[in-house]
C-alpha cells in the first residue's frame, strides 16, 4: 500500500533524475514555467489528509479536532498566534513529536494511502518522504558536504561520484551551490544564516522528500535571506508539496497557495490564499492578518 | 506579607510615603567602596595561594630530585636508560625508571580499557536512550561509586577480583596488575560517564531534530552526530580519567605488588609510579639517604606526565570545542 505514493526518487532511479536535473540546471526557465503551467491546469489533489485530529501535550490540549486538506504541489501556510498549535500541527505530519514522550494524538492523519498515526508506521521511511526544515537553521558540525551527504549516506548505497553529483544537484536546487562550490569541506557553521538555512534545505531534498515541512524557516534570518528562501519555495513547488508555518502574514500572503489561519488549537479557516486576505469569512481572521491581535 | 497590604490605599496616599522613602534612603557608599575592595582583595588572595601552593610543590619536587642525582650512584643514564629498579639492594642499586613507568603504563591500559568503554556507553545510554526516570535512579547510584573511598577498592581488588582472576587461570599472582587494574577502572567509570554524559547533553536538541528530521534512528543521531559533536569533551573526559588513573594509589599499593618490573604480563606483579612512593614514604627506608631522594626523582616524572597530559587535554579541548550560539 504504500507504493501508491512512493512515486519519487528510490536507489538508482533517483540519480538519473539527479544527473538528468544536474544537465539541464542552466536551461532557460520556461520550460520549468511549462512544467508549473501543466501542474496547474491538472486537478490538484490532495496528498495530507487529516480528519478530526487532536493532540495533547501531557494532559494539555494543544490541538483541537482539525479536519483539513494539503494539495499536491502547492504551497500551504499555517499562520496564527503563538502558542496556536500551528507547528504541532507541523510536527504530526513527520511524527517529529515523537521527540516528546508526553505528546499523543487522536483522530486521523493520512499521507496518500499512508496512517500517519498508526502504531505500524515506520518513522525512519516517513522523515524521508516528508523532510522538515527548522525555524533555527541546525546544521551538524561538520563539512558543507558531509552535512549534505548525511541523509543519502543513512538510506542508501552509493558509488562516490554518485554521492557528489546528488550533493551538487541539492545545493543547485536549494540555491546555494553557487556561494559553496569552491568550499564543499568548510565547516557547515562557517556559512551565514540565510546560506545555512538553504544548506538545511539542500540537506533535507537530498533524500528524495515528496513533502517539505517549514517550520517558520525565516523568522531567524534577515530579509536579504528571507527573500532568497522565498524564491527557493516557489522554484521547489513543482517538485515538492511545501507546508510552511509562518508568523509573517506578508510572507504567507506572497508566497502560498493555500493558508490555513489557526486559533488557540482550532483551525478557524482555510481558503486559497487570495481569500483568505482579501476577504476572510472569519471575523477573527480578518482581526489577525489586519494586525489587530497576535 | 500581604497581610500587610492595606488595599484600601488611593496612590496619591502612596505616592507622598514613597518620595518620602527615596529621598531618606542612600546607600552608605564609603562602606560599600570597603566593602568592594575587601572582597577584591579576598579574591586575590584565594587566586594567588593556590599559585603560591603549586609553586612550592613543584619547586620542593625539583630541588629534591636535584640532590637525588648529585648522589655517585645515580646517573641520568642509569634512570633513563637501565631497565633494573632495584633502590633497595644494597650492593646492586638500579635506578631504571622505566621499570616502574611500564607498571604504571600496564595498571593504566587495563583500567582505560575497562572505564573508556563502560564509562561512553553508559554515558550514551543515559544522555539519549534512557527515560528520565531511569536516568534519576542510575546517576545517584553512579554517584556512589564514585564516592567509595580508593582504599576500600583496594581490599576489594585484593579480596575478591584477584581470587577471581586465579579462578580463571591459576597463573594470576596474589598480587598482580590486572587485579589492580580492573580496580582502577571501576574507580574511574564514574568520572568517564558523568564528564561524557555532561558533553553529549550540552549538545543542542536541534541537532538531534535534525538528525530525525532526516530519517535517522536513534543510533544514527547518536553515533553520527552527537557523539562527534560532543568529542571534545569526551576526549577530555577520557585525558581526566587517564590522570586519574596514572596518579591512583591506594589501589595500586595494595594489589598491584611491590615488584618493579618490565613486563606485559599482567598476571605478574608490576610495581607502579605511585606504588613505590607509598613503600617509600611508608618507611620502609631510613630517612635521607639514596632511597629517599629517589621518590621525589619518581614524584617529578609522575608530575611531568601528568602535566603533559593536563596540557594535551585543554589543547583538544580547545581545538575542537565546537560552539553553539
């Protein structure tokens, strides 16, 4: 059951998508454009599905029956207050709150055919499939290179050369390949904030995610970096489905697709993300991205 | 002390009390300026006597061990070079160190190879794997073990680790270094495990995260991140136990032998370092003649091996200290 999804890149089949990419980096983009056109003309579907999810940090509630959609190849904002469940939310999708021994959820939680909260679900293959990049870039002391060979290192076996052209073709597709070419055995914690938190990213595509999570990925870099991070998001959205969790409604409003504004643990509303600024059915919405509160 | 709050109070009430209050009170500042200088000078003093204290040592060690080789029967070559450590026969004396350093070296291996492993493992175990309640019943235990005096290790190194080892292969000696040794690196487990276990936590939970984030288990974010994350100060962990060790001497008097010898058996005797000093300074000699200079000569090369490993330690610590901001 779980092939049905599993569609992207698996031993040998993703370094040939690897090289294939490496060759026709350079090309003029609108053949990408094309790609993205056509991804929008098809239906999107939904890839997370969550019914009546709840969650608990030991006897606190932090997260309060929310039933929502993410569609295939689209980015999605989660906004709201501090404290408003957004990234526990986040954390459920990859089982990251696994991490913390009093969390448990109910309800359910689907990634295509796949029971996220089910007791069988293997951790190590889903964290593959779902990559999470933190609101604190974290590189491992260790090489720019090494930092980004760790996760193929983990789950699969490659020749060296393979191994360098998969590590070039993430920093190609995180933008940072041109700022670290010529320094790929400098320590990672050398890099400037903007360029760590897109080695984070490089390191997380490196393993062949169809979904990444952002976990407030700019609220600790400055708006030069920020923007870069954008311009990142929107080029990996025709390969990957992106959930980005954001305090910034102004980052929401210019680079999502789809935002969901969450409130003390309930999801309040989720609309294309043209609606949701423009018009908002909620009056706490319209309250929060107007800056009112929060 | 709220009792004390009259609530019925309006602020303009207050407020008159208050200025009241600020413009009476001053801080005497002559006293606080004496009080300031005499506190610096405390300071200086606690800072300058434990200089002074290690000076003198190292200046009593240095001054002795000089009269030690003005003796006609000692030579730098005879202490560097023979390999006979015989101080207390009379017509053959032979002062080769190195008798007495391969002892200390043999005690030192076998209790490293005891204490560096156990101490990392259990360290890792209790730092990523261990639930929070496990980890409060083991460390106070562990605490313990590091608590037991080194002479009641010694008797138990004689008593029971010894008739052990002889159980398992006749040709252990009552006294022997493997005995002493296993000792030795039960009293430095602790050590190892409490300094490794300080260094695997200071390494930040986002790095573990990221290390899950990516698909690994347990044992990857471990093995390939922690661990090397925090080796600095695991290494110096290890230095520690290593000086410990070398200078450890309760245990070694009483279950190593008083043998000094050049071997690698450790089912033999091996007198150490630290060994001989007890034996010494345990007056089995009359005071000042060869024999007892000749502690201090073996006092200053403990020190100057210990102090190199000292030194090798902080330059570890800081070449591969790692920072997090």
């Amino acid at each position: 059951m779980n092939e049905t999804i599993t569609e992207p890149p698996r031993g040998s089949d993703k370094n040939n998508r690897a090289t294939h990419d490496l060759q026709n980096a350079p090309t003029e983009p609108t053949s990408r454009m094309d790609t993205h056109e056509a991804a929008q003309a098809d239906v999107p579907r939904s890839i997370i599905e969550m019914k009546n999810l709840s969650s608990w940090y030991g006897s606190f509630q932090a997260l309060n029956s929310i039933s929502l959609n993410v569609r295939k190849n689209k980015i999605t904002a989660f906004i709201g207050p501090s404290g408003c469940g957004k990234s526990t939310l986040l954390r459920w999708v990859n089982r990251m709150n696994d991490t913390i021994p009093t969390a448990r959820a109910t309800g359910s939680l689907h990634l295509g055919d796949l029971d996220l909260l089910g007791s069988g679900t293997d951790v190590v293959d889903l964290r593959r499939r779902v990559g999470i990049v933190f609101q604190k870039p974290n590189p491992f002391p260790k090489s720019i290179f090494d930092n980004v060979a760790f996760g193929p290192r983990l789950h699969m076996k490659l020749r060296r050369s393979e191994l360098v052209d998969l590590v070039e073709w993430s920093l190609r597709k995180a933008a940072v390949w041109d700022e670290v070419k010529d320094r790929l055995n400098a320590p990672a914690l050398g890099l400037s904030g903007g360029q760590q938190q897109r080695l984070c990213i490089a390191r997380t595509i490196a393993v062949g995610p169809q979904v990444l999570l952002m976990d407030e990925p700019c609220s600790a870099l400055d708006p030069g970096s920020t923007l870069a991070i954008e311009e990142l998001m929107n080029e990996l959205r025709d390969q990957y489905t992106i959930v980005i969790v954001t305090h910034n409604m102004q980052q929401a409003s210019r680079c999502s697709d789809e935002t969901a504004f969450f409130f003390e643990g309930s999801l309040i509303e989720m609309n294309d993300t043209k609606s949701i600024f423009t018009n908002p059915n909620s009056q706490k919405t319209e309250d929060y991205i107007s800056g009112r509160f929060g | 002390m709220n009792s004390a709050v009259n609530r019925d109070r309006t602020l303009p009430q207050l407020e008159q009390q208050v200025q009241t209050l600020l413009a009476r009170e001053r801080r005497n500042l002559s006293w606080v300026r004496f009080r300031e200088r005499g506190i610096f000078l405390c300071l200086v003093g606690c800072g300058l006597f434990s200089l002074l204290v290690t000076g003198s040592i190292i200046f009593v060690l240095a001054s002795e061990t000089a009269k030690f080789f003005q003796f006609s029967e000692v030579t730098l070559s005879n202490f560097f070079l023979s390999t006979q450590w015989t101080p207390l026969l009379g017509n053959t004396k032979s002062f080769g160190i190195w008798s007495l350093i391969s002892g200390t070296f043999m005690v030192t291996a076998i209790a490293m190879l005891v204490a560096l492993p156990l101490g990392l493992i259990t360290a890792v175990y209790l730092s990523e794997y261990a639930p929070r309640r496990v980890r409060s019943t083991l460390k106070p235990i562990l605490e313990i073990l590091a608590g037991i005096p080194t002479v009641v290790y010694g008797f138990f190194a004689l008593m029971t680790i010894t008739p052990l080892l002889q159980w398992c292969y006749s040709g252990f000696n009552v006294y022997n270094a493997m005995s002493a040794g296993i000792a030795v690196g039960i009293l430095c487990f602790p050590t190892v495990c409490s300094l490794a276990e300080d260094a695997l936590r200071a390494v930040p939970t986002s790095l573990r995260d990221g290390a899950f984030g990516l698909g690994g288990t347990r044992f990857d974010a471990t093995v390939k991140v922690i661990i090397p994350a925090a080796l600095s100060g695991i290494i110096s962990a290890f230095l520690l136990a290593i000086t410990r060790a070398i200078g450890e001497t309760m245990i070694v008097a009483l279950a190593a032998g008083s043998r000094a010898q050049i071997t690698v058996n450790p089912a033999e005797e091996a007198q150490t370092m630290t060994g001989y000093m007890v034996q010494i300074a345990g007056g089995d000699v009359s005071n000042f003649g060869i024999e007892y200079y000749s502690m201090y000569a073996v006092a200053f090369t403990l020190f100057a091996i210990t102090l190199t490993l000292t030194m090798v330690g902080n330059y570890i610590r800081t070449k591969y200290r790692e920072t997090y901001d």
